[in-house]
C-alpha cells in the first residue's frame, strides 16, 4: 500500500495510468460493456459502483481541457448512473460531454484503458481525457 493513494486503486490500474499520454482516454464502464472488444487493456474492479472509481481516478489522473470528459446518455433524460458519474468527475461543466450509445462506442475504441467495475445501473460509463500535470 501507497501513502497519499486512493485505496480503490489498484498497483495494476495506477501503472496503466501512469504510462497514458496528454489526450489519452481511459474508459470507465459498467458491467454491462463489451470492454474486451473495444479496449486493449481492461482492469477488472467487480464490485464497485462506476462514481465511486471515477472519484478514485481523478485523484491521480489530471483531466484534460477543453474536453476532460464524454458520458454515454442516449436518453432524453438523464439516467441516473450518468448523473452520479457527472457529479463524481472534477471537470467544470463545459468541460463534460455527452454521446449517443453508438456514438460513444465509437469514441471507445481510442480508450487506451478499460476500467469495468461492477455497475448495473445503465449508462454507468465515461471516457476520461488525460491532462497534463502542471
């Protein structure tokens, strides 16, 4: 264990972090992705609800401007995991936007990273954009 680290994130999911570049995406999903298909590395966190980890991560991982963030909400109204997810994500408003579900999926597929957690509700899933540390 690491002083001054979140204690939900793990040796394996803080060096994948690490090794990211300025504008690279890691994505956070639920347990309902096909992270496997889309992402060249997936970091299993059963268990944990999608804003819990996101929280987690933004503690580390410095987010990008002007889009520090893209949420998969193909409703009209906001589901309720992507408003948790907005809530847990640092980023100002303008900074955070939303994608349809085909149009995520796409964006998905430059994620360097998955990260699945054990959320169920629906539309538990965000792209982080990383930043630079100033």
């Amino acid at each position: 264990m690491l002083a001054g680290i979140h204690p939900l994130l793990t040796g394996t999911l803080l060096h994948h972090l690490d090794a990211m570049g300025h504008g690279d995406c890691v994505l956070v999903c639920d347990a309902h992705f096909p992270a496997d298909r889309l992402a060249p590395v997936v970091v299993d966190l059963p268990g944990l609800d999608a804003d819990a980890v996101v929280e987690a991560i933004c503690t580390v991982l410095p987010l990008d401007v002007p889009t520090a963030a893209v949420l998969m909400n193909p409703e009209d109204v906001e589901a309720p995991a992507v408003t948790a997810l907005r809530d847990a994500c640092p980023a100002p408003t303008e900074a955070v936007r939303s994608l349809t579900r085909t149009a995520f999926y796409d964006a998905a597929r430059s994620a360097r990273l998955a990260v699945r957690t054990g959320e169920r509700r629906t539309f538990g899933n965000i792209l982080l954009f990383k930043g630079v540390v100033a």
